[in-house]
C-alpha cells in the first residue's frame, strides 16, 4: 500500500473536516453496536433518540445498487505522466548544474545514449536570446532500485523549452514502475463502497449528529488522484534536490498529461431491473459532460479534469489499445506515448500560464480581504500595506512577463500549433461551444491573465492611494506634534535658564549681587522712562 505524503492531498481537508473523519471512525462502530429493536419506532433504554436514529440509518448506508469496480469486459493501463514546470530564466545557471547532476546520477546503465552537452547548448541559447526557442530532448533517465523513487518511477524522459524572453518550461515524462502500476491497478479494478461522515456540532453534541454520504465513484476518483498526485510529487521532489522549480518550491500542483491505453470490447447501456449499475469510468475520472473530444477513427479521447473536487488540473487521454502498430515502434505502448508528445509541447506551456495565473489570483483575492478589512480599522497599519504592496509586486512580476513578453501573436501563434497538433480530434458532444476544447482553454488562458493583471493594477492602486492618504494623516500629525512640541521646547529653555542664573546669583559675592541688582533697576527704569 503507497503512503500519501503530499502536500496536496494532505490539504484536501479542513482541519474541521479531518475530526469528523476521525470520529466518524472510532463512533460508527460503536453505533452499530446499539441493538434494532424489532419496532423502530421505539428505541433501547438509555440510549438518546438521535443515536438510535442514527443506527437505523446505518443499515441503509452502502446499500445502492450502484457499483464501480472494473467490467469484465474493460482494460485500463496508464502509460505515462507529461508533467510540465516553471523555471525563471534567473535560474538558467542553478538549472544548467542541476540537470548535469541528474543526469550523472540517474543515467541509464546500458545503451546511455545522452548527450550532456545538450544542456549547456539549451542553457547557452537561452541566455542570448530574448526570443522563445523549440524543444530540446535531454535524454531518458533511468531510476535505479537503490533510489527511493524506485517505488514509483521506472524512467523519465526530460524536455525543456524557452517559451519567452524570460520563462523556461521543462516538461518530465514519467513512465510509472510496477510496483505503481499494481497499486493504481488494484484501486482502479476495486469497488469502493459509499462513504458517511458524521458532521456532530459541539453545540448540540448530545441531541444531534449531522451526516453527509459521498457516492463510492466519486471516493474511488479522489483515491485515484491522490495516487497520481504522489506520483508527480515524489518525482519532482527528488528533481528539485538539484534545482529549483517554481510549482514544487511553492507546494502548487503542476499541470500534467495522463496517457492511458484502454480495452473495451462492449458497451452497455441497460440493465436488468435489479441488476447494479456500473460508475466504473467516472470513478476513474474518464467521463467529462463538460469538455469531451473524441478522434474520427474512435481511437483517441480527451478528458479536462477540473472540477470543482478536484485537486489536479491533468487532462487524460486515452487510446485504444485496438489501434495497430507501426513498424519504426518497438511496442504499441511506446507508440500511445510518442504520439502525445507534440500535443503535450503545446498545450502544457498553456497550462503553466494558467495554472500559475489561477493561483496567483486566488492569493489576490486573500490579500486584497485583509488589506480592505486593515483600511476599514481607526488606525490602519502603515508598515502592513506597504509590505502588502512589497509582495504583491513580488508575486505579479511573472504575470508581466507573461502578458509583455507572450502577447496576442505568441498565444495565436501557440493556439494554431496545438490545434495543429490535435487536428485529428473533433467534439462529439459541443455542450456549450462549437470551439474545441484546446481552442477555449489558450483563450481562457488570455482571458485569465489580462483580467488578473488588471485587478492586480487596481488593487496596487487602492493600496497606493491608501499609503497616500495616511501619509498626508502621519504628516498633518508629526506637524501639530512638532508645534506643540517646540513650545514646550521654548518654555523648558527658559525655566533652565532663569534656574542656571538664580543659581549663578547665589554664587556671587554680596558686592557682585547688589551690582546686578543695580544694573536690573537702572534697566527697568529706562525702560519706564521709553
């Protein structure tokens, strides 16, 4: 069984939601405990009504007619992962270093066919080029059985590319190891039953316990995704130990191609009265009503995963396993995979702008609530707005270089190469567009990044003008308190002196006291006379 470490699955739930899991646990035993008494409507002695409301509605729990486990008559095999990262070109150096080092350690030990000069020719042309540049294949790498990845990579294949004058996108393809392919192939031929969590509230802890009941498909589809998801972690993980990369370093899901190959004889669509209906494909997430693309030949299909659960933003592509072979490929597997790879130099660029724009925009929005709640107080924080702006512009220099530096003729120029490269896909179902799919997600992508560097402007703006306003309140302040202050200055001074000359006086001779008082006389006088 593979531990889930990520920290993405791990986030999933709220603390909240985690401590009704967990009760849920150690009480649901307990409760079906209780005796059934043959009447329900009465219940055992010293037992609460909702606890005995509760076990009768246990005996309803999994009972659908429902179920997800594999067809027997269907195949399901993933291939492979192309999963995609964001690199600044400020690193290029770090990563030159980086992928030398990777490529020493993990090298294949028979028929090593990588050239390492590669990585310095990408590296070189990236620093003296302000223009994007084509892919560059690094070559495979092998996990050995010694490295902790073993468990899940068997070999990656590395790809990068200068997008722009300033990004680097290199994109992984993972080949899962057995020991993968098992645990994801036994969870994706099991049934995974319905899952009730009792929600108790602390206030009504001994009159009521609320339940919620999530279907057994969608259960299966999140323990699916949870495997994939620490797959791609683990693997980049152990690539970040050589360099840095933007989606890791942040604990950000990177965008990601899935590659299955699929059997299926037949396909059903009734059943017998008291026969159970079969969510097999949307357990595993391969049916999409919102975006779905199926080949003219009925070979290829494409899924977009990005629900509102969902954790991922991968889109799934299978192929099936009825396709024929070509000569130049050693096996029908390695044929699916190679012929995703211009799709995925495409579309997964798209994806890292958009990825990294959706979650940008949502720290945004955090920031831009707390900095509207600290204005609203009688005494804002000065210091706080200005380190609110300080990390805004931080966090929003990528974004300006994806709006300056790609501009609408790279995106156009991107959107025909990937409408190019999925030329043999047509909608079968165009709910809400004639457009396909990879056509509305490079627009979306534009569409997200204008709209976030617009808000990000507005919102720098208000913080501006904000900073503004209680500078002119500091100053107005600082100006009464030096006022004051100068007078109080002025009076202390005098006190000190009339009390250094009073002092002085005393000092003086009887002869030298009755001069200055002479002297002080003669003055007032004079001044009486004027």
């Amino acid at each position: 069984m593979i531990e889930i470490n990520n920290p993405y699955s791990r986030r999933r739930f709220t603390l909240k939601e985690k401590f009704q899991r967990k009760f849920t646990d150690l009480a649901v035993p307990l409760i079906k405990k209780i005796p059934l008494m043959e009447d329900w409507n009465d219940k055992p002695k010293y037992v609460p009504q909702f606890l005995s409301q509760l076990r009768q509605s246990a005996e309803y729990w999994n009972r659908d007619k429902w179920t997800n486990s594999k067809p027997t008559n269907v195949d399901v095999d993933l291939l492979s992962l192309y999963v995609s990262e964001y690199i600044p070109i400020e690193n290029v150096d770090k990563l030159n270093k980086g992928l030398k080092k990777v490529y020493k350690v993990f090298a294949p030990k028979r028929f090593n066919t990588n050239d390492i000069s590669r990585i310095d020719d990408f590296c070189n042309e990236v620093k003296q080029s302000i223009h994007g540049g084509s892919w560059s294949n690094f070559g495979f790498l092998e996990v050995g059985e010694e490295s902790d990845l073993s468990g899940f990579a068997k070999q990656l294949q590395v790809h990068g590319t200068h997008v722009s004058s300033s990004s680097i996108i290199l994109q992984f393809i993972i080949t899962p190891s057995d020991n993968f392919v098992s645990e994801y192939k036994k969870l994706v031929e099991s049934n995974v039953e319905d899952e009730t969590v009792l929600t108790p509230s602390f206030k009504r802890f001994f009159s009521f316990w609320g339940s919620r009941t999530n279907p057994g498909s969608r259960v299966k589809e999140r323990l699916i995704e949870d495997l994939l998801l620490e797959l791609k972690w683990r693997t980049l993980i152990e690539m970040s130990k050589y360099f840095d990369m933007y989606f890791t370093s942040n604990k950000l899901v990177p965008p990601s191609i899935e590659v299955y190959k699929v059997k299926q004889t037949s396909c059903k669509f009734k059943y017998e009265e008291n026969e159970q209906r079969n969510q097999f494909w949307e357990s595993i997430g391969l049916i999409d009503f919102h975006f779905h693309e199926i080949s003219k030949d009925g070979y290829w299909q494409l899924f977009s995963s990005e629900r509102n659960q969902h954790l991922d933003s991968s889109v799934k592509i299978t192929c099936n396993s009825e396709i024929p072979r070509e000569a130049m490929f050693h096996s029908l597997d390695f044929q699916m995979v190679y012929y995703v790879q211009g799709f995925s130099m495409n579309l997964l660029p798209i994806l890292v702008m958009r990825n990294y724009v959706i979650d940008l925009s949502k720290q945004i929005s955090i920031r831009q609530k707390d900095t509207f709640t600290s204005i609203k107080k009688a005494k804002p924080k000065y210091q706080k707005l200005i380190n609110i702006r300080y990390e805004l512009e931080q966090n929003i220099h990528i974004l300006k270089r994806f709006k300056n530096e790609m501009g609408e003729s790279e995106f156009g120029r991107l959107k025909k190469k990937i409408m190019n490269s999925i030329s043999d896909f047509e909608p079968s179902r165009p709910n809400f567009s004639d457009k396909l799919w990879a056509e509305i997600i490079v627009d979306n992508t534009i569409f997200l990044i204008d709209k976030t560097y617009n808000h990000s402007q507005n919102f720098a703006k208000i913080i501006d003008d904000t900073v503004r306003l209680l500078e002119i309140k500091t100053n107005n302040s600082l100006r009464k308190r030096t006022f004051w202050l100068t007078i109080v200055t002025v009076i202390l001074s005098l006190v000190a002196t009339l009390f250094a000359g009073y002092s002085l006086y005393f000092q003086l001779s009887i002869e030298s006291q009755n001069l200055i008082i002479g002297i002080f006389y003669s003055i007032k006088n004079l001044f009486g006379v004027l």
